[in-house]
C-alpha cells in the first residue's frame, strides 16, 4: 500500500515539475519562508522588537516542532522522493527522511499559534493561504511526497490545539514552583525530547538504508557530502536551543521582564546588535568545538544551542536594557 501512495505521490510532482521552470523561483521563495534557518532568525526579531511574550511562546512552539520533527522522520524512515525515484528532480539537497514535512509542520504550527493569538479571521486567511502555497513548494521541489506534507499540516493542527488548550494550566504550575525547579523542568524536557529520540534510534537499529536511494540522492545531489538521515545532530540542537530558551525567559522575568516596544530605530539596533551575537555563537562556538560523533562534541553542540537560546531570551535583552535601548517590561 505504502509503495502504491509512493508512486502516486511520483506522479503528482512529475506533473507539477513538467508545467515548466517558471514555477521555480515563487517556489522556492514559498519554501524559504519555511526553512528553519528562516524563523531561527524570525523569532528573536520578534521577540526582542514587536512582542516577547509572543517571540517566546513562537520560540517554544518551533522548538518542539523541530524536534518531535526529527523524532517522528526516525521512526517512520520514508524517502524524499528524488531518492525514491530517479525522474524527479530533487531541487534542494535535504539528508534526512521526508515525513512528515518539516516545511510544513512548523509553518502551521508557528503560524496558527499567532493567528489563534491574534483573533483576526484576516490573519487565519494568510495563513491559511501562506501555509497551503509552503507545502505545494515542497511538492513542485522534489523534496516531499503529498502524504509527507498532510502529514505536517496535520501535526501543526494538533500543536496549536495542544499549546492553547494546555498553556495556560502549564503555566500555572509551572508559576506555582520556585525558580530554580522551573529551570530544572526545561532542562529535564529539553533532555527527555534527545532520549526518547535515542530510544527511537535504538528501535530502528535494524533499519537498512535502501542502495538505490542513497545512490539517487548522490546522483541528483553529489555535492551534499556525508548522507545520513540519522544524524543526531538535528534532534540535539533544537534541544539545547529550547533549555536555553526556557532557562533564559525565567531568568529574565525574575529579574522584571523585558519590553519589545520603542521607537523603530531602538527596536531596529536590538535587531542588529542581537543577531550579531547569535552569529557569533553560531558560527564561532561551531568553529572551536569538535564535530565528532562521541558523546563531548554531542554535549558541546547541546551547550552551544543552548548559549543561542540563553543569549536571545535573557542576555540581549538586559544588554539592550542597559544601553538605553529598551525598557524593563511594565509592572502589573
């Protein structure tokens, strides 16, 4: 049955690949918007210049997208489909699994969570239309078969449903303990998201990667490098990035919160002075530490994403704070 979906899922992208390359740039500009790389950048931007409270929650939610992504690609192990199929032409070089579609998972996910805290049937409409045009793109790219994408929308419904209808109990409980036991909670989370993927792995031990998709993944992209769908890397990052993020907001609100409004070139100077730092955690802490598949560079990747998430959601801000660029957030 599976291969039957399979073949289907060929046909579909072969007849949209064959209605000509002028599909291809509005697609790929569709798929950009949802690229991880793109709300990494994103949420800081609107957490520390439109709303924090709101940056933070879309922080949360990308975060657990990313890696119940990772988890759920392990498990189900299905091919992108220029690796199934040498006739499509695979536009983007991607080295994990295909379902479910992170493109489309967190796009429903981050963009329903705003338009369900906005209330506005306007919002609801673009992004409805931004997350169904995000999807089509993966299709018209040779990245994701049909089921792949419905399978990410479908999860992204169910994140929104869960998030709203749990924050606010979350949130109370989580109020109700001491700081520290709060900060503990997010590490224990943020670790218990990397074992259950490494029990996953475990379970899937047995899996043997196909030749053919391997060799037409090569084919269509021979300049990826190293191809393994099991990288663990991709589940330890959003990991680490999540205990930093947590850990961070707490602190911050301890220490009496931050305010994302002002005047636009305040807001605009925090843009810049934050995303500076984050590059330069990104890539010069990515630089020093090792790159080895031991548990060290493991631990180090963790405590690097996890300066990201402490840098954006605390020290930034007191340091936008202390240069007179942004206000304490207002007492209740």
């Amino acid at each position: 049955m599976m291969e039957a979906i399979l073949n289907n899922g060929v046909d579909l992208i072969l007849w949209l690949q064959s209605l000509g390359d002028w599909i291809y740039p509005p697609m790929r500009l569709f798929s950009l918007l949802g690229s991880e790389e793109f709300y990494i950048l994103a949420m800081p931007i609107l957490y520390w210049a439109v709303n924090a409270s709101l940056g933070f929650r879309v922080g949360v939610m990308l975060l657990l997208a990313s890696g119940s992504n990772v988890i759920l690609k392990w498990a189900l192990h299905l091919p992108r489909p220029y690796w199934y199929d040498p006739r499509v032409e695979g536009l983007v070089a991607e080295t994990l699994f295909g379902a479910p579609s992170l493109h489309s998972q967190v796009p429903a996910s981050i963009f329903g969570l705003v338009a369900a805290t906005i209330r506005r049937a306007w919002i609801w409409a673009i992004v409805i239309l931004s997350v169904f045009m995000i999807g089509l793109s993966r299709l018209v790219l040779g990245v994701h078969f049909h089921i792949d994408v419905i399978l990410g929308w479908t999860l992204g419904a169910v994140a929104i449903w869960l998030f709203v209808s749990q924050e606010k109990r979350i949130k109370a409980c989580l109020d109700s303990q001491r700081r520290g036991i709060q900060i503990c909670a997010v590490f224990f989370s943020s670790i218990g998201m990397i074992a259950i993927g490494t029990l996953v792995l475990a379970l899937t031990d047995g899996f043997e990667l196909p030749e053919t998709w391997i060799s037409n993944a090569i084919l269509d992209q021979p300049y990826v490098g190293n191809f393994n769908p099991f990288e663990i890397e991709a589940l330890i990052s959003p990991s680490g990035a999540l205990f930093g993020l947590g850990a961070g907001y707490i602190w911050l609100c301890s220490r009496g919160g931050f305010d994302a409004g002002g005047i636009w070139w305040k807001r605009l100077l925090r843009v810049m002075l934050g995303l500076a730092g984050i590059i330069i955690l990104w890539q010069g802490l990515g630089e020093i530490f090792p790159k080895n598949p031991d548990l060290i560079s493991y631990s180090l990747r963790y405590i690097r994403y996890a300066f990201i998430g402490f840098w954006s959601a605390a020290i930034a801000p007191l340091l936008f704070i202390r240069m007179n660029l942004a206000e304490m957030a207002p007492s209740n």
